[in-house]
C-alpha cells in the first residue's frame, strides 16, 4: 500500500510541475468498485482509508450531497435523462485551496465519495436505475495561494436494463421514466390509503402492499428480470408486474420508502440493517418504538417458494435468544439467526410488539371475552389470575404474555377451527409455560 501510495503522489507530483499556467490539466479517475478509485492512466489502486487522510470536511459534503440530490430529484420526475452531473468547485468547496494537485485531487475525490454513499442511503427510488461505480473528472485551478478546485464532473452508469439504448452508458430511457412516475404514485397513494390508521396497522398494510405488489426472485419460475443483482429494485417493488420480481434489499428499500413518507405517533426511528440471516446475505428493516427496535423482515413475510406464513412471525417481532451478536428467533416451523454486519448501537427487543394491553389491575378474563376477534399481538399485563373457557377461541392471536399471577387457565382457552396457534410469552416455570408445554404451544421466557 505504501507503494500505490508514493506511486499515487508521484503521478500527481508530475502534474503539479505541468501546472505553471493558471489552470491545470483536467484530472480523471474512476470509482471501479465500491472499495476503491483509480487514477486514469496509472492504474494506481488507493483504497478509501487511504483518502481519509484528506478528510472531506462535512460543510462540503452537504453543499454537494443538496445539489445533487437536486439533479438525482430532476432524474427521477423527468427533467432530464442524463446521469453526467456537472458541479462548480467554488459551489462546493468555497475557497479552499491546497498546497498539491494531489491533495486537492484527493480532497474532491472522498468528497465525492462520501455525498454519493449519504445520497444512496437516504434517496430509496432516485437511484433506482443505478448501475455500479463511476467515474469523475476535476478541472483544477492554480494561483499564487496554491491548487483549488475549478468544477468536477460526476458519471454515474446506468443500469442496461434502463438506458436510452444499449450503448449509451450515461443516459436514463425516457419510457422508462414514465414506468417509474407510475410505481411511485401506486406507493404515494399506498401512504395516503392508510394515513389515518394507528402506526401499527399503518405498517402492517405497508407490509401487506409490498407483499401483495410483488414476490421474491427465489420463488420466480417466470421472471424476466435479467439479474439477481439489478439495482436496488425498488421500482419493481411497486410496479405490480408479476414479470419482475425482488430480493431483500428491494423490500428494505420499499418499506422504508413507504416510512419516510408518513407520519407517526409512536416510531420514534426507522433503520435498515445488513448481515446474514442463518449465515446467508441478508437485508431487514428495524423500528423503534419505546426505545426498543423491533425486526421487521417482508422478505421473510413474502413468497419463498410461496407465502411463509399467514401471520406476522417477521413483523415487530424480537428475538428468541441471543448468542454474542446473534440474535436468534425460533418458530414453529423454523430457526433464523440474524447477525448485524456491524455491531448495533441499540437495543433490539427480545419479545414482540405488543398491539394491545390490558388495563392495569384487570384480574379475570370472562368466557369469549376475544372470541372471534382479530388481535395479533396482546400483553395481559401483570395482574391477570384467571383466564376462563374460550376467552380466545376462533381469535387471531398470534403472540401472548401470560403473567405469572395468572394460576388459572382454561383448557379451551385458544379452542376454534386449528389455525388459532399463537406463540406464549411469560416467565419461566410458571402457569404459562406449563400450559404451553401441555397444549404444544411455543414458549417464549421472558424476565
């Protein structure tokens, strides 16, 4: 690394002595993968730690990050089609200036970098039609106080699946545009349907859209989408073309679209995570509500070789057990292990997201109290004792905490047609689990 890196400056010292006019010649370079950027010509590998000795000061990266994500804006509603981005260096930078075309060189270039990783994360449907990489162009100036940056050029490719013809790698295809104002409003008019519903029903309908919209590539027998791997997808997520089909990080992406958009009572914060699931890649939501963060995986919601399941098993729900940063959720039917590519900073909940509560100080719940009801998820609190015949019966309940003062329950509690099996929580060794264990219910412990 040493080596690139005396290679990198030596290339750049060079240009310095070409410099004795005002302006210098124009400097390129590319961002061929994620990790790294080359000087055009040279060939000289510097890795991203490398720039980070030029950090890009956070005024810079903002005043970039807000006029291009004008452009990005300008893209995706139809008023332009190019993907060649022009800024002015002045506009960005102000009026630093640095001692070598090397140091402002690398000053654009993690500037660059930066804004673009920010605008990824935070712009959901902008880049839907993104491919990978991309490349740059800086013309740099030269006085008396040293180099500074005249304007740059940013191009970013476009997927082959969306250019305006096959060999134009830089231009978005009109038609396709249109598609794409036409999934967008279908997820506007998503939000606006269920924006007066309480914040766990409003999620659960964005849920259910998504799923209902479209399906998983691995389930796909017909898809013509041509790769595993097209960008981001979130398009697809709402284009309701049973021809396309998603992975997880389109659903991530189309919930989050979805969640941005809206406003909540109780969420108090929304995050995408990545890692593994059971060792495999994986992308999942997680939403904060009372300061905990709850798993929410559509993807595991959705069609894997049909629909998972009929209930929310992976919506505001919390892991079973956790092993270092592992955090594992068991059910009926089978075991996933989620493991955050980096260690997270908050705390996930290790029980589900209770939608219903009993009052405090409620000792008795009559027969047929639920009965025939829809509930999903209920906490009867902590002073229920008894609980009498078919006070559940024919309800869809999917997770419930059973306090240990409850001593008292009855064998027909969850009676009905088969399909009413919900998940039990409460605390070891009490009643609860004793009743799980008779019934062959799952049992959760909860401290």
């Amino acid at each position: 690394m040493r080596r690139t890196a005396a290679l990198f400056v030596l290339v750049f010292g060079m240009l310095c002595l070409l410099c004795s006019s005002a302006f210098a010649e124009e400097i390129s370079g590319a961002m061929a993968e994620e990790t790294q950027f080359y000087v055009d010509g040279e060939r000289s590998f510097v890795s991203i730690a490398d720039q980070d000795t030029f950090m890009a000061s956070d005024d810079a990266v903002n005043r970039l990050y807000e006029i291009w994500h004008q452009y990005l804006l300008d893209l995706a509603n139809g008023k332009r089609t190019s993907t060649e981005f022009e800024f002015s260096g002045p506009a960005v930078f102000g009026s630093a200036y640095y001692s070598t075309a090397a140091d402002m060189q690398n000053m654009v270039a993690n500037t660059i970098s930066k804004a673009r990783a920010n605008l990824i994360n935070d712009s959901l449907y902008e880049f839907h039609w993104y491919g990978k990489g991309y490349y740059w162009n800086i013309t740099p100036g030269q006085d008396s106080n040293g180099y500074y940056c005249v304007s740059f050029v940013v191009r970013l490719p476009v997927y082959d699946l969306f250019r305006e013809t096959p060999d134009n790698e830089f231009e978005v295809s009109h038609d396709y545009a249109r598609q794409v104002q036409a999934a967008l409003s279908r997820a506007q008019d998503i939000v606006r349907k269920n924006r007066t519903l309480p914040d766990i029903a409003k999620m659960r309908a964005y849920k259910d859209s998504i799923c209902d919209l479209t399906h998983h590539i691995m389930s796909d027998t017909g898809s013509t989408t041509s790769s595993y791997y097209a960008p981001f997808q979130i398009i697809w997520a709402f284009d309701d073309d049973q021809d396309t089909a998603i992975e997880c990080t389109a659903y991530t992406r189309a919930f989050k679209y979805l969640m941005d958009l809206s406003a909540f009572n109780t969420v108090r914060d929304h995050v995408r995570v990545h890692g593994t699931i059971s060792g495999n890649p994986h992308w999942w939501n997680m939403v904060n509500i009372g300061g905990l963060y709850y798993i929410v995986d559509v993807t595991y919601c959705d069609a894997i070789g049909g629909r998972l399941t009929t209930t929310d098993d992976y919506f505001m729900t919390g892991y079973t057990e956790q092993d270092g940063d592992n955090y594992v959720l068991r059910l009926h039917y089978s075991t996933q292990t989620y493991h955050p590519e980096t260690k997270p900073t908050y705390a996930w909940a290790n029980h589900p997201y209770w939608e219903h509560a009993l009052p405090s100080g409620t000792k008795r719940i009559s027969e047929e109290a639920f009965a025939n009801t829809i509930l999903h998820r209920i906490s009867l609190g902590n002073s229920v004792q008894v609980i009498e015949d078919r006070a559940f019966a024919d309800c869809l309940v999917e997770a419930i905490y059973i306090p240990p003062s409850c001593t008292n329950i009855s064998e027909t509690t969850f009676e009905g047609d088969g399909w009413n099996y919900p998940v039990i929580f409460g605390v070891a060794g009490s009643r609860a689990e004793e009743f799980a264990n008779e019934h062959n219910y799952a049992f959760r412990t909860i401290n």
